[in-house]
C-alpha cells in the first residue's frame, strides 16, 4: 500500500484554513497591552480622592459581599451621586459604588 503525498498546494490549503478557525478574533494592537486593555480616564478628570478605605459594588443596592477595596488615597472621577452611595471611577480603572461621605474634592 502506498502512503498519500500531500503536495505543496494542499499543504498551503491546510495551513491556512487552521489559521482561519471560527470563533478566533484579531487583536487590535493600538488598544491591547500586554496587561489588557483598561478603563481609564485623563489625569485632569479626578475630582475627587477617597479619604479612607472603602469597600464598592458594583450596585447601590447589591445584597452581597463588596466586590473589592479602594484604599485611602485613591483619585476618582465622581460619576453619579445616589443617595447614600456614589459611583465611581478610580484612578486604576474600578468603577463602582462607595460610601458618598469618603470622596472629598480635590
């Protein structure tokens, strides 16, 4: 029995069509570093700085666990007071909900 020979054509055919799979997707490289892509914001948007550490959520309202911490010190770019609860974007990119009595103005 003979073994099949695969020609330079069909083995460009092959290489190709592997490199074209579905669900693949290109990378932008002017909007991806090597740590990902990030929420921020011009220096010159900071509003305000938190005065503690406070916990935020991803809702005012969010019956669960914080989702994380801000520490004390943190630039933010008050975004939408409500009520007890303020959004949020921080300086590293956390967007989220906190105590509206820790930001203070810049």
């Amino acid at each position: 029995m003979r073994s099949p020979r695969i020609t330079a054509s069909a083995l460009a055919t092959l290489t190709l069509s592997a490199l074209a799979l579905p669900g693949c997707r290109s990378v932008d490289p002017l909007t991806t570093s090597p740590s990902g892509p990030k929420q921020t914001a011009p220096k010159e948007t900071w509003t305000h700085e938190l005065t503690q550490d406070e916990p935020w959520y991803e809702n005012p309202a969010q019956g669960r666990p914080p989702n994380g911490t801000m520490r004390k010190g943190t630039k933010v770019r008050v975004d939408n007071p409500a009520g007890s609860y303020t959004e949020v974007l921080s300086d590293d990119g956390v967007r989220g909900y906190v105590s509206s009595t820790s930001p203070q103005p810049l």
